[in-house]
C-alpha cells in the first residue's frame, strides 16, 4: 500500500500557539512518540523553507498512506482469510432487529451486528430502539489543491497548533500519496447530511438538526467561529488569507478548487462534541 514516514509539523504563529507547543509535546511523548521535539524557527525552515512561524513541534514518526487502498487491501484479506466472507456495496438497511438485517439487497440473519453508519448513525441506532443523547451533525469540510507550480512550497505535512476553545482543527496543508496537496479544510454547517455541495439542501435533514438542543448550544458558544467559516466557504481571498498564516507566499493563482467531504460530528445535547467515537452496546449489537 503506498504510504510514506515523511513527518509532520505543527506550526505556532504567536506567542500563546508556542506555549501550547508544550503541552502538546508532552501528549506525544506521553503516547510513546519517537523523535518528537520543539523546534526553533530556524529548524522550522530546514524543514519547510515556505512556512513562516516562531517555531513548531517536529512529528518525525507521522505520515501519509493511500486510504483508498488500505480499504481495497483489508477487503482482499476478508475474503482471503475466509470465502464465505461477504462485501456487499450499494445496500441500504431500512431495519435492524435482533438477529435480522433488513436491507435493499434482501434479509441477512446474523450472530453479532457492529454497526458503523458514519452520517446516519444515530438513525440506525434509533431504529434498533437506542435512546441515545447524542445527534449527528454533519459539517462539509471544502478543500483546495495547490497547483503544480506551487507544490514546490509544502514539502509533508504543516499543521496549525489547534485551539482547545474549538471543536475543529483549522486549515492544514496534507501531501496525499498521488501527488496532489491539499488546503484545508473549513467547518460549514450543511442543510443536508450528504450536502458535499453548497447547494444541497434537504428538509428532513435541516428540521432533525435544527430542533435538536444540542446543535443550538453548538452555535451560540462558537457563532463568531462559525460566521468566519460561513465566509470563508465561499470566498477563495478570505480562505487564502488563513492559509497565509503558515505560508505567506501563497497568492491567489496557487490553489485551485479541490473536493468537500462531510463530518459526521457526535453533538451531545450541550452542545459539546465527541472526540473521535461513541460506542453503545445492547445484546448482540455494537453500534459506532
């Protein structure tokens, strides 16, 4: 699988950032991390000439890897490691019930469901009679590619020192194993939970999030965040300026419209967010 140990670093840009470094190098060292190290802005521009900060936490031990083809990979070994394994695509599950999956492509009888529905997964739940406290909302993350002349500017992988006060990292700049690099992304509310488009909008979608609690409290404790996002979303000078944090040589003709993925964001109802899962179990099911 293509993947690449190339290292990553975490830039600060003021004062409060670099006192941040620290605590976040103690977390590295803490998790094992091999190599990691607070560095000066000298070392910094060893490491990658175009980035301008006071200094960063270098993060040897990070690196690249082909997602798509980890999931290709892990497929071919599930069928490998057993032929009666199945992956079956493009089918929706409309019920869960005990030991019954019923689903667009026919009913499935099983001995343990692990339930992993991304942007849904809250609805599946539901429909196994879960009362969880916790909704998914989803926010589109939109991201530029720098163009060929400007890969030559980010080397591996350059990330902000991210804000505790936030629930979102800030935009970052990723070598992807295909070559290409990626800005971003930012953090938009989306009226539809696939809404990988500025324009998608769907009813159901809109109503479920904006009458639950949780999403309100989101908004009030982070609205001046969200309106900057909102602006950036549709504005390529604005979205080049927070890029410019990092690297001030960026100018407008360098990036180019890239893809949008949406997150599927676990909001409890005060409004705080999940760090990465919440897992509930009930009889022979685990749901994500």
């Amino acid at each position: 699988i293509d993947h690449d140990v190339c290292g990553k670093v975490v830039v600060a840009v003021n004062q409060d950032e670099m006192s941040r470094l620290d605590k976040l190098l103690s977390t590295g060292i803490a998790n094992g991390l091999v190599g990691v190290e607070k560095i000066n802005a000298q070392r910094l521009k060893e490491i990658e000439p175009h980035v301008q900060g006071l200094g960063a936490l270098w993060v040897p031990e990070s690196g690249i890897i082909d997602f798509v083809g980890v999931t290709n990979k892990l497929a071919e070994l599930i069928l490998k490691l057993n032929p009666n394994s199945q992956i079956i695509t493009s089918c929706e599950v409309n019920g869960l019930n005990g030991r019954h999956i019923e689903t667009s492509k026919g009913r499935f009888e099983v001995d343990w469901k692990v339930v992993c529905g991304g942007l849904f997964s809250d609805r599946l739940a539901k429909k196994e009679g879960f009362k969880s406290d916790v909704r998914i909302v989803g926010f589109r993350g939109d991201y530029y590619d720098l163009t060929e002349h400007a890969k030559v500017k980010v080397k591996n992988l350059i990330y902000p020192v991210p804000n505790p006060e936030f629930p979102f990292l800030g935009v970052h700049f990723t070598r992807m194993t295909n070559g290409t690099i990626e800005c971003g992304p930012n953090a938009v509310f989306t009226f539809k939970r696939e809404g990988y488009r500025k324009i998608d909008f769907d009813l159901k979608d809109t109503i479920e999030a904006l009458l639950y609690k949780g999403t309100w409290r989101l908004f009030f404790k982070h609205w001046r965040f969200g309106l900057n996002e909102y602006r950036r979303a549709f504005s390529k000078r604005i979205f080049l300026k927070e890029l410019n944090r990092l690297i001030p040589s960026l100018k407008m003709d360098d990036i180019v419209v890239g893809r949008s993925g949406v997150r599927a964001m676990a909001l409890g109802q005060d409004g705080e967010v999940f760090d990465d899962f919440k897992i509930e179990c009930k009889g022979n099911s685990i749901h994500v």
